[in-house]
C-alpha cells in the first residue's frame, strides 16, 4: 500500500492529544500509525520508495511540513532537534475542523514564500533557477534534515534484515535480545530452541530478587503483517517452557487482534515491529558506525 500525499496536520495535534501533549516525533508518528488517525496507518506512514540515491518517507515530508505550519500558527511551541514536540494551549484546544481558517493560511504562505527566499539563496552557487525550486510541502528545515537522515538509514537497514536468511535472522533477533539484557539459555535457548516451536529462551533479571523466563519467537516477513494465530501459537508454546513473557519479533507489523491477544491473560508477549526494530539497532549500536555531520541555520543565509 503506498502512500498518497495529504495534509496531516490535524493527524499531529490528534496524536498529541493522545500523548498528553508532548512527544518525542517518532511517538508521534506511532500514534498516528496505530491509532489509525484521521484515515492513516502502519503502512502509509511508514512507506518508503526507493530512488536511485536510496529511499525516502514521502509521509515524512508532509509531516515535517506539517510541524512546521503548526508552529507557524502557534499550535506547537517553537521545534527544536532531537526535543520533543510539545502542544501550546492553543493546541490543546483548537477545533482543528475548522483548521486552518484563511488568517493561518496567510501566516503559514508568509512563513514558506522566506523558506523558499531563503533556499534560493542557498542555491545560488549550484545555478539553480528559482522555477526549479521543489514545491514547499518538500523543504526540509535545517531542524529536520537529520529527522530526515534518520529516516533514509532506517529503511535501508530494515531492507536489509528482510534479506537476511531465517537463520541469521534468528541470530541477529537473538543478539538484540541479549543487549537488551536477557540471558539466554544455551541449551534451551540456542540448540534446542528450533526444534520447539519457539527461536530463543532466556532469562531476564528485573531487580535484585526477581528472574522471569523469556520465550522468543522471530518472523522475517516482507509483506503482510503477523496475526493473530502466531500469537496465540506461540503463548501456547510458552507454556510449554513455563515462559512468564514473550518477545515476538517481526520485520512487518501486527494487525489489531494480534495486539489484543498479546496483552491477553497472565503471559503476555512484547511485539517488537520493523520500527521499533531499526530504533532497537541505534539504541543498542548493533553492526552501525555512527556519523557526525553538520549543516548550516537559516541565519548564515538571511539578508540584514
């Protein structure tokens, strides 16, 4: 399912709402995918297309387009990299069905017509002509160039683990888990796991006085999402370890019922998706080197 350029600015403050009024961008766009806000889900927020120079989230244009508009008209307080997107009162309580009414489309074509000003000048050196300028709803702010980046590596790791065999996927699942901190049994976790419906077993200390049993299962899909039948055979298969938890890890989504059957009952399994897997990877620096760049603000470029 590919996704179709919108507006999704009143999908944003939604997910806010959710939120409590402050998230982090990638929570953001989690709500919206799992919420299904305002029409949208796991797989048109997370779309990408590959190009010749990589992949792109063609959502992740309008949404950092979208933030910008909302911070234009005082729904968000002013954005600032790597900090969470924070509600102002205002968008706290907006009637976003009247959004945007023609005075916020005044302000929001006053604040684009000095971002494309401002992109020419950055241009000049590469003789590019003003008629060449990309349409608006593409500029990236140099505040989201490195949300951008982000983006583009993360779809081509995640491109990357589909490509993997079940069996390295099986042990790159494992080695995750592990740095996460579960200790796995190399009797019941390794040589015998695959003969027993499940891809690892372990232990996880929480505290000082408590160790529960861990049962993992991993499914390398490139289409489609796990539902609600792997679950349930895999809570079953816990069972036969004794499991307290389960960790289910996917390269795809889950659908609604097997969210539901996760949480369900005493033993309750952690659904680890694409995403959460690819922000797993960076969390834990699992096979990545990590690049420093920098790029230069507006205000080398602005005229006084």
């Amino acid at each position: 399912m590919a996704y179709k350029r919108r507006d999704v600015q009143k999908a944003i403050v939604l997910a806010l709402r959710n939120l409590g009024g402050s998230a982090s961008r990638d929570d953001i766009k989690k709500e919206i995918a799992e919420s299904k806000i305002d029409g949208l889900n796991y797989d048109q927020v997370y779309f990408r297309k590959k190009t010749k120079n990589g992949y792109y989230s063609p959502f992740l244009f309008d949404f950092n387009f979208g933030l910008k508009n909302l911070e234009t008209v005082g729904y968000v307080e002013p954005l600032q990299r790597k900090q969470d997107v924070v509600l102002t009162n205002q968008g706290r309580v907006a009637n976003m069905n009247n959004y945007p009414n023609d005075e916020q489309n005044r302000k929001m074509g006053e604040y684009w017509d000095k971002k494309n000003k401002l992109r020419y000048e950055k241009n000049k050196d590469k003789h590019r002509s003003r008629e060449k300028q990309i349409d608006t709803s593409e500029v990236i702010d140099s505040s989201d160039e490195q949300d951008t980046a982000d983006d583009e590596w993360k779809a081509q790791l995640l491109e990357q683990i589909k490509k993997f065999s079940p069996a390295k996927f099986e042990s790159f699942s494992r080695l995750l888990i592990a740095k996460m901190g579960v200790k796995l049994d190399k009797v019941k976790g390794i040589k015998l796991s695959g003969d027993h419906g499940i891809d690892g077993f372990g232990y996880f200390r929480s505290d000082e006085f408590r160790t529960a049993r861990v049962a993992i299962q991993c499914k390398r899909y490139t289409s489609g999402s796990v539902g609600e039948s792997e679950i349930r055979d895999f809570k079953g298969t816990m069972d036969s370890f004794n499991a307290e938890y389960g960790i289910f890890v996917t390269t795809s989504s889950y659908t609604d019922t097997a969210k539901a059957i996760a949480v369900r009952g005493n033993r309750t399994v952690t659904l680890i998706d694409g995403q959460e897997l690819c922000d797993l990877v960076e969390k834990y620096q699992l096979h990545i080197t990590p690049v420093t760049t920098y790029t230069l603000n507006d205000y080398y470029f602005e005229k006084d």
